[in-house]
C-alpha cells in the first residue's frame, strides 16, 4: 500500500488519528467533516498531520499544515497530501 494513493493516505490518517483522538474511537471515510464529525479543531489537524512526518517528506507535511485553512473533509485531506506528494 503506498502513501500516494488513497487508500493508502486514508489508512495513514486513520492510524494517526487514533492516535490523536484516542479518546474518540472512529471509523475514518472521504466524506467526514474534520470539525463537524471528527470534532478536530486546528491544533487536532496539525498533530494529525505531524504523526504523519515518518511516512511523508517534510516538504509535504509543510505544504498539508499551510493549505489546512481550506481542508474540511477527509477527502480533502487526502487530496492535499496526494498532490503535494505528487
């Protein structure tokens, strides 16, 4: 499974979620609101994006964390990491 596929990006953030939102136990889709249905505020985000320093380049932790204003689903997130990887 690579990290520049989608499924791929979405099982790397699922397992960095649960890490961060340990306390809140989800099931990770496309169409999941960061702020409305995962409760993630901007911190949430940026520890969300910083577990993922191992699996990606810095340059595409540093380029997810300055579009992170515009993500608000998943899917947006993983579309952001699938481009600055790409």
């Amino acid at each position: 499974m690579s990290t520049t596929d989608t499924d791929g990006i979405l099982a790397k953030l699922q397992q960095a979620y649960d890490m961060v939102k340990a306390d809140k136990p989800r099931d990770l889709s496309v169409d999941d609101r960061l702020i409305d249905d995962l409760e993630l505020d901007s911190l949430d985000l940026i520890d969300v994006v910083s577990v993922l320093e191992e699996h990606f380049p810095t340059e595409v932790i540093d380029a997810v964390i300055d579009r992170s204003p515009d993500i608000t689903t998943v899917g947006d997130l993983i579309d952001c990491f699938a481009a600055s990887s790409a």
